[in-house]
C-alpha cells in the first residue's frame, strides 16, 4: 500500500502545493485525492480525514501524517532527496523552511493564494516590505552559498517545495524579489510539477466566495485564466 496525499483546491491550497510539489519533482509515487475547499470554513468536512481539520493530509495505511511540514519530515526519514545532503546546505534549507513555515504573515494575509488570476496590488505596508525584502535577501543567499539553481544548491528539496506558494504569489501580484530571486521564480514555475499543478488550478471551475472575496480585496484583478 501506498501513500495518498489529500490536498484541496489547486488554485488556492498553497500549504497543500508544497508536499505535493516535492512528491512529483522527486518522483515518489502516490495517490492524488483532491479535497475542494466548499465553504468559507471547512473543519467539520475535513475532520472527517484530518485531525486539525485542514489539508494537506498523508495516508500512509493506517498512519495519518498531518501539517505539511510534518509531511515532510515524515518524508525526509523515508526517502534520499528530501534535504540537500551537503550538511551545511541542509542546516540552511531546514532553517529557510522553518521561517517560511511559521512566518511572512503579511505577504499571506495581503497575497493570497491564487494560481490563475493577475493582480495589481495597492503599494505595500511596511510590514510587506520587509517581508518582500527578506524573501529577496534569503533566496539570494541560498543561490549564492550553494551555487544554485535551486535554493541550496543543485537538487530540488523540499525548501524549493515550501516557498513555492510564494513563487506563484510573485507572479500573481508582480512583487518583487530581485533578480536572482526572479530567476528562482521563473526557474520554479517552469518546472514540469510546477507546470502540472498550474494546468489542474487554471482547469479548476469552482469558485469559493470567501476566496473570491480575499482576491478582489488584495488589489485590481487585471487578468484571469481560469476556466
């Protein structure tokens, strides 16, 4: 028996991006069960499957593997590739995938998650300033220390898996991130797990108006690809 990862909405669901990103770009095999996200709030549903009633979700037989940071700690104890082997690059990933995991409160609350839509947004608070400023500085650092493509060095890991979200939020709002964190971006958005998930988001028909609702407020819609 095999994995199954639970995830919602692929134009919204950026905490489930992550685990499923890094389980496709790694070639690990699952079973893809997608969730939508219904309602404003989806607890009771996905209580039904998940203990904090949220997504992502991983099954594996009878274990539930919960929080996509858990998954992928779950992961990492299961499989080569998840974090960079060179020990100083992997220090580095795992402390990038920490702050990313439990900050950038701002950019979240400001940019949400939206694969197929561009969004003008009003100009940025101080607090989204420095959070853009740090993404910049960070990504900046890891490329330059390890030598790149990716964030800490040759391999895709799960610190490129975990800042996706953001990489599609850059192209949606137009942040920006310098240019070595632009070339990530573009590099990230390019790859074929990438690509895949951003063909399922734009084929996605559904709407959620409290979803909706965060898009119109985070600035002027200036282009809409989904179906």
């Amino acid at each position: 028996m095999g994995y199954t990862l639970i995830t919602a909405n692929r134009n919204y669901s950026s905490w489930s991006l992550r685990p499923w990103l890094l389980l496709r770009a790694l070639d690990i095999p699952f079973e893809d069960r997608l969730e939508p996200f219904t309602q404003a709030v989806n607890y009771d549903a996905f209580r039904a499957f998940s203990p904090t009633g949220q997504v992502p979700v991983l099954l594996d037989g009878d274990r539930t593997v919960w929080d996509s940071l858990g998954i992928v700690l779950y992961l990492a104890e299961r499989h080569p590739g998840i974090w960079p082997e060179d020990a100083a690059a992997r220090a580095w990933a795992q402390c990038a995938t920490a702050e990313m995991h439990g900050g950038f409160d701002a950019v979240r609350n400001a940019y949400t998650m939206n694969v197929g839509v561009r969004v003008s947004p009003p100009a940025p608070t101080p607090a989204l300033a420095r959070e853009i400023a740090r993404l910049a500085e960070l990504w900046a650092e890891g490329l330059d220390r390890f030598g790149g493509p990716w964030l800490a060095g040759p391999a895709f890991t799960a610190v490129d898996a975990f800042f996706a979200p953001v990489a599609f939020r850059v192209r949606t709002y137009g942040l920006d991130v310098g240019a070595a964190g632009a070339a990530w971006v573009a590099r990230l958005l390019d790859h074929p797990a990438a690509q895949e998930w951003e063909s399922a988001a734009l084929a996605e028909s559904w709407r959620e108006a409290a979803h909706e609702a965060e898009l119109a407020a985070a600035g002027t819609i200036t282009a809409d690809y989904r179906a």
